[in-house]
C-alpha cells in the first residue's frame, strides 16, 4: 500500500513539479492530515535521478510549509481570538489565561515556534497558538522557515539517498523523527539554560 502511494505521489510530483510540492506542503502545514515524509522523499529521489533539483526541492518545501502555517496562523487570529474572547468563559478560558498566552508567546514564541515545527503531531497545529495571541509575525514567519527548513531538508536528502528502496528509507524516516525529537529537547533545554543566566 505504501509503495502505492509513494509511486502516486512521485508521478504526481513529477507531472506537477515544484507547484505540486508547494501545494502538497501547504496542505501538510494546514489542518489536513498529509504527512511530508510522503511529499518530500519522493521528490528528493526524482533529484536524484536528475528531474528536479535537490536544493529547489527543498525551497518548495520551505514555501509550502510557510504557506500552510500562515494561513493557520491567520485563521486563529481573525476567528479564534475574537470567539474565545467572547465564548471562552462557558469553555473554561479566562481573559486572564488569554493574557497569559499573550505574555508566553510574546517572550517564547519564537523558540515555540522554531521547536514546533521539528516535532511530530505539533507542526501542523503550532501555528493556531501563535495566531490567537498575535504573536509578531515577522517573528512567527522566520523561526516557522527555520524548522521547517531543517525538517524539509533532512526529508529531502534522505529521499535523495534511498528514495527508491523503501525499505531502508522507512527506517531512516523513523529515526529522523526520533532524531528532530532529541533535538528539539535539547534546543529547549539550552534556551531555559541561557534565560536562566539571563
């Protein structure tokens, strides 16, 4: 089943191109369940065979995901923020925890943000807190581009390596999300480090 839908998704990339990883990765970003370890590999591995450059490959993967974290990001904003303000006493959301969200966002939100998008079930949703407490989006834009980035390229290379056998490929992908783990803990960890000697 799985090579099935690897063999779709590389035919399906290759006859749209770089506008089908973009649109792939948006929809991977937003609210669908689409995971980019099915979008991503295939099309390193259409960069290994030379129909499609790696580094292109990873710059659309980049935009997606920016794309389909934004659009998250904007909806929280202009539908959640004014629902909760309005609703969130009958859901047990205070005004004060509202501000409260506010506060962290403002002064965390960046490593939040970053540390989100490495992690598995987070990277999709990271962006709906950052939306509802405004966070600065100059800010959430950036540290979005830079986790996705590193998530996009470590896909990208290890489709690029072992693309077409699924069966060494699929360990590595596995691996990968426990390696974007461990990192993002100990990316937390040297950030509460370096606060604490702030």
């Amino acid at each position: 089943m799985l090579h099935q839908v690897v063999e779709f998704l590389v035919n399906t990339i290759g006859r749209m191109g770089y506008p089908g990883i973009v649109l792939l990765m948006a929809l991977e970003s937003s609210f669908f369940p689409f995971p980019s370890e099915v979008v991503v590999p295939p099309a390193g591995y259409l960069a290994a065979r030379g129909e499609m450059s790696l580094w292109l490959v990873v710059l659309a993967g980049i935009a997606g995901s920016l794309l389909g974290a934004v659009f998250n990001y904007w909806l929280a904003m202009r539908f959640g923020r004014p629902f909760f303000e309005r609703y969130g006493r009958y859901l047990l959301v205070s005004q004060s925890s509202l501000e409260k969200a506010d506060r962290f966002f403002e002064e965390h939100g960046h490593i939040s943000t970053f540390v989100g998008r490495l992690l598995p079930g987070i990277r999709q949703y990271i962006s709906l807190p950052a939306g509802l407490t405004k966070m600065n989006f100059a800010l959430f834009a950036l540290f979005t581009a830079l986790g996705a980035g590193i998530w996009v390229l470590v896909l990208a290379l290890l489709g690029y390596w072992f693309g077409k056998n699924q069966e060494i490929l699929m360990p590595y992908l596995h691996r990968a999300t426990w390696g974007a783990v461990i990192f993002s803990v100990m990316v937390v960890a040297g950030y509460l480090w370096w606060k604490r000697g702030r």
